[in-house]
C-alpha cells in the first residue's frame, strides 16, 4: 500500500476527536507518532498533528510544499534514478594521512541541488531557507521517499499491529536522484583532486592541503552554483567510520 500524497495539518487537540469518528468506521485506518507530528491515514487521506511542545507547527508548511512542488515537477516526466553512489567515500590509495588536511562543505546541499534541478520552486527554496531548524528541510526532502512502519486503527483504537506503509516510486527516485546528483558533485571533485584527495562525507570533501587544490575545489563549486564554506579546524574523519571496504564503494 502507498501512502497518500497529500495531507492535512490539524491541531493536535484534533486527534482525539478524528479517532472518535473512527470508531464507528470498521475498516482499518493507520497512525504514527514521528519526530514533529502524529499521523493518521483515514481512508487514503493524510492528517497530520504537529507536536505543539516542540513548536514546530509553524514549519510544517515546509512539507507541504516539498511535496506539492515534487508532484508538479514529475507530472508528465518520466523520471530516470541516476546511478547510486555512496554516501560516504574513502579514496583507497590514502590508507594514511600524513599531511595537513583541508576540508569544503557543500552549504544546504540537498536543498540547493533540488532548487537547481527544478524539484523545488524559487518560493519554497527562499522560504524554507528561513527555517532555523535545517533538520526540517532535510525531513521533507526525505518524506517524499521513506517507507514507514505505522500502527493499524480498529474501531477507532490504535492497536499494536503495524504495517510498513510505502510512498511512490516515482517520488522514492525524485528524492534519490538529488542525494545522487550531490555524492556525483562529491566524486567529480575526487577526480579532479586525484592522489590528495582524502574522502567525502555526503556533502563535505577533504583533501591535502594546498592554495591550488583549495581553489580547485572552489572553481568547481562556482560552476555549479552550489554554495560552500572551508571549514577552519578539520579533523580527518574516522575511515572506519566511511567503511572503504563495502562493495559499493567504487574505485577512483
């Protein structure tokens, strides 16, 4: 089963009365408590109850536009998945590093690259980068393709049962194709680095230290139009952590 793909926010002391209407409705329905809301599916429509202790309400919009904007976008295309990359990449000729380390992050790499690409208008890019919390963005590029585990509704009781609720397929390549199209960015700047390069992180690349290979990196961003920020005190990140072994790691 898919999950609907537009919903309605309601206050949250509306819950309690949505679940009284439903126990007069044998069929099932479904509820979830996520991170700022609880859910309910009722007969394929979405309701959602923002958690009014984290004052999030306000944001919520950001979901809604996500997702209006993204059906927009695939209305009428016929969406091809790039090819999967990894999130994480250790360059496998540096199995040490000796020298002094710099390191570029990519600034609201998600959120730009949908922008860029056209899933987002210039409305909800502008907007949304005014929402102090940046999770919230992140969410809602997320929420147009993550399956979800949701508890089943009889007689308006939320049981114990549960089922994994899917979103659309096409959404599921909407949003995979704007993390594959930042880790392309990530190794289209490892090739040009070569041997100093060190690894990326999903949207953060380190790298020896030099003026040139700085600039190198920064040229590429330019052109682009991505935004981004050397980072002043870098850390060589763990490359236990980035797993350089796992076979989908592709060779330089």
């Amino acid at each position: 089963m898919l999950i609907a793909d537009f919903f309605t926010v309601l206050r949250y002391n509306s819950k309690k009365a949505i679940l009284r209407r439903l126990s007069f409705n044998k069929r099932k329905h479904y509820y979830r408590k996520g991170t700022y809301s609880e859910e309910i599916i009722w007969d394929g429509r979405r309701f959602l109850f923002p958690d009014p202790k984290k004052k999030m309400g306000d944001g919520m919009w950001v979901f809604r536009n996500v997702q209006n904007d993204a059906l927009d976008y695939a209305n009428g295309k016929r969406i091809k998945e790039k090819p999967k990359l990894p999130v994480n990449y250790w360059n496998p000729k540096r199995k040490y590093v000796k020298s002094e380390v710099s390191a570029t992050d990519v600034d609201h790499a998600y959120w730009r690259i949908a922008f860029l690409d056209g899933i987002i208008s210039q409305k909800t890019y502008d907007k949304g980068l005014l929402v102090k919390d940046k999770a919230m963005r992140l969410a809602a590029l997320a929420n147009l393709a993550s399956s979800k585990e949701y508890q089943v509704i009889k007689d308006g009781q939320i049981t114990d049962e549960t089922i994994i609720l899917k979103y659309s397929p096409i959404m599921h390549k909407v949003y995979n194709n704007v993390r594959y199209t930042c880790f392309e960015h990530m190794m289209n700047m490892a090739n040009l680095l070569g041997d100093d390069f060190i690894c990326y992180k999903t949207d953060c690349i380190y790298y020896k230290s030099s003026e040139s290979n700085r600039q190198l990196v920064e040229q590429y961003l330019d052109s682009a139009s991505l935004y981004w920020k050397h980072l002043k005190l870098v850390e060589t990140p763990n490359k236990k952590e980035i797993n350089p072994d796992d076979d989908t790691y592709k060779q330089l």
